[in-house]
C-alpha cells in the first residue's frame, strides 16, 4: 500500500473539475484560439458563467463599466486574463471549508505561485498558461493532507516556518509530500501528463527523471512565494534556498527580478475569487 493511497482515495469524493475547466487545458499553445470561442466555451457552463462575471465585475478586476456577458468580459479581461480568471474559479469550487483551515491565507498563497510560475517559465521556455495552471494546483494537495489527517498536517505547519521547508517536513512526519498528493489528483482528474509528471518533480526537481523544467519553475515559484509573505528578499531566497536548482537552470537572477510580478497583486482577488 503506497503512502499516498489514503490521499488519492479522498481526491475521489472531490467534486469532479469542471468540464470547461479541462477543455480549457486544451487551448493552452493555440495561437488561433479567438475571444469569441473562449467566451463561448465557458458559457456551455452556465453556474461556472455566472460565477466568472462576478469576479469580472469585482473591485480587483476594476470594470470601467458592469459586465453583462462573457463576451463583455472577454473584451474587458483579455484572453488570457479571461481563461486564468476561468480556471482560478474552476480549482477553488473544486475544494470545500474546512474547519480551522485558513483558506484566504492558502488561496492567496496559491495565486502568488500561479502568477510567479507564470512570470518566470519564458525564462525557461515553459509555456505561461500551463505554469500558471501547474502553480494553481500545485499546493492542493496540501488540502487533502489537512482533510485526511488534520492532526499530521497541523504538525507539519507548526515545524515548517521556514521558507521551502514544507515538503521536507511533510516527508518526514506524513512519509509524503504535497506534490506528490496533487499529482495523483490531477491524474485521477485527466490532468495532461506533462503537468502531472511537473507536480511530482517539484519535491526534488534536481533528482527527478526524467528533469522537468516545469516541475523546476513550480518549485521555484513556490520559493519565491513563502519569502514574499515573510516579507523577504525572493531572488536572495532562491540562492539560499535552491542555488544547485537555480545554477542548473542557467538563470539569470537579474531576468528573475524584472519578470516577478508584485506579490500584493498576484494575491489580490482571492477572497472574491474564492466565493
């Protein structure tokens, strides 16, 4: 019986992602997608609709005027804009509450490695629209530990206080680690197997096989997310935390600062977006 069997069982109860969220997944790397098709994709869900032109209306996204249709929102947003606002919805419905679990803290957490992954994978060739998704879902599995065995996930937060410590803590006191937990999820939901093989090669990007170079940026956006919320010099971070990781990427710690967008924006909306 593997470790994360217990997980993947509760990943089974979940909600099933929506439709349009996987369909979604197919456009990523189509350059001709047009705003009319994807407006006309999310609108084949009509709750998944309405809950995205609420958002679109919301103060974060500061509409000069009410949004109405999708297609105004599409006009408004962007395409890009429009299908991130799309899938950030799709994976927060997915999850419930839970009692004594801080999900503002956790979903803003999520959005900063979304749109840190999303910022640095041209750096490594990385398509943007599949490294925000990956970093969408890369901490999920966090949930399922907490909703499986609150009192372990408890312990792991209490001793992992330190940036980029989670996964080590995680391993050693839960005999696994969050990663790995969302690579099973996102396989039982028909996850595209790149991003999956992505999520398990973030607890060891350097000694996974074969390398991702996905599973390297979500890693990394996650570093440089847990030393933006302790106030903390994020590229410094990512030399004292992953220097071997960052040598072996070739980056350019220069490009890594004028890419990183400003974590107080990266966070802003998930309060509503997670409604």
């Amino acid at each position: 019986m593997s470790l994360t069997d217990p997980y993947v069982k509760k990943a089974a109860t979940l909600p099933a992602m929506p439709e349009v969220a996987c369909q979604l997944m197919d456009t990523f790397g189509r350059e001709d997608l047009s705003l009319g098709e994807l407006s006309g994709l999310i609108g084949r869900d009509q709750a998944l609709a309405a809950r995205v032109l609420r958002v679109a209306n919301s103060a974060c996204y500061t509409p000069s005027r009410e949004v109405d249709t999708l297609q105004d929102a599409a006009a408004l947003l962007g395409l890009r804009t429009l299908r991130e606002l799309t899938l950030s919805v799709s994976v927060m419905g997915v999850f419930p509450a839970m009692e004594g679990f801080d999900r503002l803290a956790f979903w803003r957490g999520t959005l900063a490695v979304a749109s840190h992954a999303q910022a640095l994978a041209p750096l490594q060739g990385v398509d943007p629209a599949v490294a925000y998704l990956g970093g969408l879902m890369l901490r999920t599995g966090q949930i399922l530990m907490a909703m499986v065995d609150p009192a372990g996930a408890a312990e792991v937060a209490r001793h992992a206080l330190a940036p980029d410590s989670r996964i080590d803590f995680e391993s050693g006191i839960l005999g696994c680690a969050h990663p790995e937990i969302t690579a099973e999820m996102a396989r039982h939901w028909g996850f595209p197997t790149g991003l999956v093989t992505a999520f398990g090669a973030a607890v060891d990007p350097l000694g996974a096989r074969p390398f991702s170079r996905l599973g390297a940026v979500l890693r990394l956006a996650s570093v440089v997310t847990d030393h933006c919320e302790l106030g903390l010099d994020p590229v410094q971070g990512l030399l004292d935390t992953q220097e071997a990781l960052v040598a072996h990427l070739g980056l350019d710690l220069a490009d890594v600062t004028a890419v990183l967008p400003d974590h107080r924006l990266a966070t802003a909306g998930a309060d509503v977006l997670m409604h």
